[in-house]
C-alpha cells in the first residue's frame, strides 16, 4: 500500500495542539499554505505546519482536507517562527496564534491581489511613427517622444510632462495609445530619498552612526519629545532603502496621524504603506501583499504589524516604545514591542525602541547593557519646556474633581484664546484608599504596598501579599472620614467643565469616542482649528500628537499613580506627566502643566519634577527590586471572569492547590490570590485573578505550561472564561 499523505494543520480552534487530515495521495502540501477541511459541522480554514507518512490518531479515522488554498508557503518561515514562539511564550494554541497574526480575508480564504500600476504605451499603429512624428500638434508630438524615448509612462511621469487628459484622449481617438497595467516593482538597491534630510546634531549623529551596523543589535533611543528622533529614524531607513531592504516601523494604537504618515511619504520615493484602523480589510490584505513582496519599502503600523511578512527586513523601529497599546488586552496577548526584538533577532536586523519616557523594563535593559542606550538630551526645534506646578488639593472643595485653583487657571487660558487639555486617570490604576483631609494613603501592614479598593466587597486587600481587611471609616492619622477612593468624582468631571464654560467646546478624546473610523482624526483635526476649547482626555491623548494652541494642561488626578495598588501606577504618571508636558505649547506659547494632588510634597513627584523622568525611573527601578516586581521578576496573570463571582474565584483556588502539589511555592516561585480584579465587575462578569511571580523565564514557563494542562483536562464549568496574561501591563 503507498504511504499516505498526512498533513498536519494548526486550526484556529482553542485546543493545544495541532489537526492531522488526510491529503491527496502523491501531493505536496507546501508548510505555510492554507487548507481548507471539515471540523465537525463546520468548515475551517487551517495551516500546514507538517506533511508526514503516519499519525498519532486512527488512520481510517482521519477525514480528507477539502482544498489547498496556496500553491506555494503563503506564510515564510521567519514569521512561522514568529507565531510558533509567539504561541509558546503566551502559552496560547498555534492555530490561535495564526489567527491573530493573519488578515482577515487570509483567514477567510481569499487571495492575495496586488495593485496595478498603470501606464501609457504606443499601440502597434503609434510604434509605426517616425521620430518627430505629429509635428503639427505640438503636445501630441512632446508625448510622442517622450513615449518612443522611454517606452512607458504612467500618471506621475504624465502630469510631470505636463500633458493633459485631452491631448491622451486624442491620441487615443487615432489609435495610437493604449493603457496597460502592471505589478508595481519589487524595490530595488537605489537612492530612494527625494526630500533633503536635516543636517543632524552631534547627539543623532552619534545615534545614526551606531544604526549603520546591519547586524541585531536592540537600541534604546532616548530623547525627550522634540529631540529629533523621528529624523534619525529617517535617515536610518534611508540607508536601509539604498541597500534594497525594507523598514518596519510600529506606533502606538492611535499615534498614526496623517502627519507622521506624510512625514514618511514625503522623504521617499518608494511606496509607504501604512496599515491602521481606518484601512478596510481589503486595503489590509493589499498592505500585507505590497510588504511581502517588496514593493512597499516602508510598512507603518501598530502592534498587529510585527506579523507582516517583509521580503527583505533591513531595521525595525518602535517608536514610543512604552506605549501600552502595544501589548493586546484580550485573546493572545502578546506584546507587539518583545515579539519585534525577537524577530530582530532572528532577521538579523537592527531594531530601535525610541521614546522620551522607557518603560522600566526596557531602561532595566540598556542599565544591564543587553540593549545599547543612545541619548537625545536636547530639543531640535524650538519650543521650551513648559512650566509644572503641583496643586494641593488636600481639605479643598472638589468640583467634579478639579479644584478652584484648576477651574480659574481654565477659565484665564480660554478667555486668553488658548486651548486646555484636561486629564483623567480613568484606566489602568488600581484604585486606592486616601484620606481627604490629610493625605494618609491605606498602605499594607506587612509590604509597603497601597492596598487596592475592592468597593462591591467593602475590603481593601493588597495585591502584594494577600493581606485584607475592611474598609476603615475614619482615617487612623487624623480621624477624619473623609476617605475617598482615588479618582472619584473625575467621571462627572466633563459635566462640571460644562457647567462652568457654557459657552465653550469640549472635546473629549478616549477610546470610546474614536472608537468609529476617522472619528480620532476628525477630532483631531478640530483642535488644530486652534479655537479656544477644552480637550478632556484618557492616557490615549498624551502620545502621537503635538498640540501647539494647548497652552495649559491640568492633570486631575496624580494620586491614581503614585498610590496605585498597580504596581506600575508610579512609572504610569511619570510617563503621562512628561509626555503631555512635552506636547503641549510652543516657542511664542509656552505651555503651563497644573498636577492635582493630595501629597504635594510626594517624593517621587519631587525627583520627577526636580530631575526629569530618567532619575525618577532609576528611582523607581531601585523600588521594583526591593518588592521582588518586574523587570526583576517575571510576572503572569491567570484572569477567570464570569457571572457567578463564587465559582470563579473557586476554579482559580482549585488551579492553585493543584498547581501547588506540583510546583511547590517557593521563594523563586510565588502564588498570590485569586484576588478579585481592580475593575471586579465588567459587563455582568465577575472577574478574578491569580498571579503568578518567578525569578526567571524559565520558571515561569514550566508553571504556565502546567497551568495549561489544568485548564485543558481539567473540567471547567461551562459559564467560566479563562485567559492567561504573561507580562501583564494591567494589574
Ligand atoms: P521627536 O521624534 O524626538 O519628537 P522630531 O524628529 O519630530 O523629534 O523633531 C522635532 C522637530 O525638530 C521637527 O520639527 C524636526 O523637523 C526638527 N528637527 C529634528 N532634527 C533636526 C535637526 N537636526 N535640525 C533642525 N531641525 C530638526
Ligand atoms: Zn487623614
Ligand atoms: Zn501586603
């Protein structure tokens, strides 16, 4: 009997492990092509991972695959190894992985079309005439020659000419020409800039120099914003152009502003393809086609790009690397930023994480000298650093959550024709408990830790160690009870701005009113207008975009970060604090930054406004090591949500004795919780946490790996969601 031909699929399905189909007797299904095959009373669409001779599972039972989609790999190999390390590191099934890292109409089984390009040609009639034909109509006769000189124009070289639709019509209308269409080229090993760079300062050139080297090596590029980093980003790609390879370049979720893109477009001749949210999913999948086959040279996007396959990778840059949107909150969440450096890394590629304020981890890394620290410590253009001043809101009245002293410093800034921008600290921290009339912060008995608010249970607990206890009613410094969770009172914030300035616009910018397409530019747009206005934003308003008529920024509420039982609530503000700092104003508009906080006097609000946002991170740094947190740890979440609180914080206690049997606790090794989650209620669900903290990757993945089991064979109760979160940005 002939060997059979067995292929093996990753189907995106959540189950660990991959699918064996029966294929064609004889026939060669290439690695990284799409099939498509029956699954149960379903059709899914798979890719092939494996052709073999013999399965683990019953031969007679394997069902035929129905079709080959691809007749070559449709995925290469390096991005192949991109999901398979993808899928490993966040411990999620490949066949999920795939999903995650295709286009949509990939995985719904199309095809990949690339655009045409089209150009003018002579007919057989027009290459009949002589050299000089057409004499007596002088355009007709210029288009003539050019087409006999160089055989073909397209619409650029037309309009570059000079040569009118008429004069091609009637050209036509004799039979002379005719369109035809082609593939755009794959780039080639040229001089692709056509705008003059900037002549670079000491400081890029130094950081420039260091990018030529074309082999992997990760640089952290820090300069604060308006440091001239975007120009050594250009000119970086420009030597990566001229040697024929392409650029990836990623950005956070909404810092994609046509700005940037044009900043791209206008230095280079070659194709820039920019792949964001307002792109349909056929733009998507042409994007993903131009990149794969090297007509686009450069590829901007956000976190989803990292999976873009390139033709020939020369450098990847991240800029504003810090940027929380590069991590995906939900299904497989990777982070865009780490699989980049592994890609890197494997290509062989440089690759640059740039931006004003480093994430601890990545500054953990160029301290250890793992990645190279190239700094930019002075601005480019002309604008002067605006003034920061903190408010004391201790024992003050509270208006929607702005004090007086913000509300006057609102009303002079619009009645001088400036725009403000107003921040709350809506997401990502932690609530914690403070007292109004002092400050006093509940703070952990057993760490130094801020407890975190658990309001639906009336209890304060600490993420840190386990310790709970009730809420206070008094304030055991002063005995006041005017104990107010961190951040209350902001949400009515846009109400009371409202009242105040009837007569002036508000704007608010977060992600559910950008959430349409073109909503964020159409907002942004607005702004630029630079009519008086007040801007009421999240986190998402402090990256990308530069806001020259802003000329006051208030900072609602800075105790949301520096009490936070987030761990990463302290890194968080700084970041906010000096990124909004430096968007806003300009050289003839200096810009002023108003803090409101309840412990002016806080140390690390001091070190960050005395020293800048470097020392107060090696500050905190010193502080992450003390508490045994990342990046000296590693750090995974187990999340369980569901409508019946009781059942899922019991699933994650029965995973975590379970786990314990196996991977006792140890120092190296720590279990806490579950805890309830710091948004404990979430569209109806329950949400409960069990973390996980180890010394080293190692560790770490062993555990996951064995949590995995247990969330496969274990029999978990059917109104229960589980996900896994390794390197959790949100606590
Ligand atoms: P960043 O990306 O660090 O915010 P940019 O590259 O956008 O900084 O530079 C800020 C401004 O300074 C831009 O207007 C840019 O054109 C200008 N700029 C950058 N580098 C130079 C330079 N070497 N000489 C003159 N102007 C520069
Ligand atoms: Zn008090
Ligand atoms: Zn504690």
């Amino acid at each position: 009997m002939p060997p059979k031909t067995i292929i093996r699929l990753a189907l995106p399905v959540p189950l660990r492990r991959l699918f064996d189909y029966l294929g064609e007797e004889g026939r060669v299904y290439p690695i990284g092509a799409r099939v498509r095959v029956p699954f149960g009373q379903r059709e899914l669409i798979g890719i092939v991972i494996e052709q073999t001779e013999d399965s683990e599972q019953d031969l007679d039972k394997l069902k035929p695959a129905r079709a080959l989609l691809d007749e070559n790999e449709l995925i290469p190999s390096d991005i192949r190894q991109l999901v398979d390390f993808c899928s490993r590191y966040y411990q999620c099934p490949l066949g999920e992985a795939y999903n995650t890292a295709l286009p949509k109409l990939l995985r719904n089984g199309e095809a990949v079309s690339l655009p045409q390009q089209e150009f003018l040609q002579l007919s057989q009639e027009g290459l009949g005439l002589p050299p000089g034909g057409l004499a007596k109509a002088r355009k007709q006769a210029a288009l003539l020659t050019a087409l006999q000189e160089q055989g073909k124009l397209d619409k650029t070289d037309l309009k570059r000419l000079c040569i009118s639709n008429a004069v091609v019509k009637a050209m036509q209308e004799k039979g002379l020409l005719c369109w035809e269409s082609e593939q755009l080229p794959t780039i080639k090993a040229e001089e692709q800039q056509k705008q003059e760079a900037l002549e670079l300062n000491d400081e890029q050139s130094a950081a420039l120099e260091q990018l030529r080297y074309q082999t992997f090596a990760c640089y952290l590029l820090e300069g604060t914003t308006g440091s001239g980093k975007t120009e050594v980003y250009l000119q970086a790609i420009a030597e990566v152009l001229r040697q024929g390879k392409q650029a990836l370049v990623m950005i956070p979720e909404i810092g994609l502003t046509p700005q940037t893109l044009g900043r791209f477009q206008n230095r280079f001749r070659c194709p820039v393809v920019a792949i964001h949210s307002g792109l349909n999913d056929k733009e998507r999948l042409q994007a993903w086609g131009m990149a794969k086959s090297g007509q686009a040279g450069i590829i901007i996007g956000t976190r989803s790009s990292v999976f873009t396959p390139l033709y020939n990778p020369g450098i990847i840059i991240i800029d504003e690397e810090h940027d929380l949107s590069f991590k995906q909150q939900d299904g497989v969440r990777y982070s865009g930023r780490d699989l980049a450096i592994f890609r890197a890394q494997k290509a062989g590629i440089p690759i640059v994480l740039g931006t004003a304020t480093p994430s601890l981890e990545t500054l953990h890394n160029a301290i250890q000298g793992r990645y190279h620290h190239l700094r930019l410590t002075r601005r480019a253009g002309a604008a002067r650093p605006p003034a920061i001043s903190v408010d004391d809101i201790k024992q003050k009245t509270l208006i929607g959550g702005l004090s007086q002293n913000s509300l006057d410093a609102i009303g002079n800034t619009l009645a001088a024709g400036n725009q403000v921008l107003v921040f709350l600290n809506r997401r990502g921290f932690a609530p914690s408990l403070i007292c109004h009339n002092c400050g006093w912060v509940a703070e952990c008995r057993h760490c130094s830790a801020r407890m975190t608010l658990h309001k639906a249970q009336r209890q304060l607990r600490c993420h840190h160690c386990e310790a709970s206890m009730p809420l206070p009613t008094q304030c055991p410094k002063c005995f006041s009870q005017e104990l107010i969770g961190q951040g209350y009172g902001t949400q009515r914030s846009e109400e009371t701005l409202q009242e105040y300035f009837p007569e002036t616009q508000i704007i608010r910018i977060d992600r559910d009113s950008t959430r349409k397409k073109q909503a964020m530019h159409e907002l942004l747009h607005e702004v630029d207008q630079g009519q008086p206005c007040i801007l009421l934003g999240t986190q998402m308003l402090a990256k990308g975009h530069h806001f020259p008529n802003v000329t006051l920024v208030v900072i609602v509420d800075a105790d949301g970060g520096l009490f936070s039982g987030d761990f990463r609530g302290p890194e968080r503000m700084g970041q906010l604090i000096t990124q909004v700092a430096g968007r806003a104003g300009r050289a003839e508009k200096p810009g002023r930054v108003i803090i409101q906080s309840h412990n002016k006097d806080h140390p690390l609000l001091e070190t960050l406004l005395e020293q800048g946002y470097h020392l107060f991170a090696r500050q905190i740094l010193r502080e992450r090591q003390l508490a045994n947190m990342p990046p000296y740890r590693q750090l995974a979440l187990l999340h369980c949500d569901s409508k019946d609180g009781i059942l899922a914080e019991s699933y994650l206690q029965g995973l975590r004795q379970w786990l314990e049997q196996y991977a006792p606790p140890t120092p190296e090794r720590v279990y806490l919780g579950p805890f309830p989650a710091p948004m404990e209620k979430r569209k109806q669900m329950f949400r409960f946490q069990l973390q996980f903290n180890c010394e080293n990757r190692r560790q770490m993945q062993q555990l996951l790996q064995l949590a995995g089991q247990y969330l496969e064979q274990s029999k978990m109760p059917h109104n229960i969601r589980c996900s896994l979160d390794v390197d959790p940005l949100d606590m």
